[in-house]
C-alpha cells in the first residue's frame, strides 16, 4: 500500500468509526469492531474509490490471533527463500 493509499484507507476508516463506534451495524448484521479489512475495501470501492491489487509471493493467510501470525511467518519464510 502507499503511503496516499494508507492515509486514503485510515481517513475512510475514521469516517466509519465516526459515524458506527463499535457496536454499530456495520455488515451482514455484525457491529463495526467485527468487520474485515474487505468489508471497507469494498464499501471504499462502491463509493467510488480506486483499489488496484498488487500480486504478492506466497499464499493468502488470515491472521486474526497471534497464533495465525505465527504460522503465515513460517509460510512468508519459505517463499523469502524461494
């Protein structure tokens, strides 16, 4: 992400978090604190926003615990040594 992407995305986030708090019902009927890096990717698409993808090495991981950053590290090293 750059550095006007990151600040695009934080001031997007900022402005959901404004209008929902936590516990406001953000997507699929679950409060804003639950929502998912993708649920606000696609809601800044649908406004209009620009999103491109850049392709990365190495396979899609969730991480949502320390455990999870934990096993896609292992992962990340294997494809930094590819």
């Amino acid at each position: 992400m750059t550095q006007a992407g990151a600040t695009r995305f934080l001031e997007y986030y900022d402005k959901l978090y404004r209008q929902l708090a936590d516990d406001g019902v953000f997507v699929d009927g679950r409060p804003f604190r639950m929502a998912y890096l993708l649920h606000q990717l696609d809601l800044m698409i649908q406004d209009g926003i620009e999103v491109h993808c850049v392709p990365v090495p190495g396979d899609y991981h969730e991480i949502d615990t320390v455990e999870d950053y934990h096993l896609a590290s292992k992962d990340w090293a294997r494809f930094a040594r590819a």
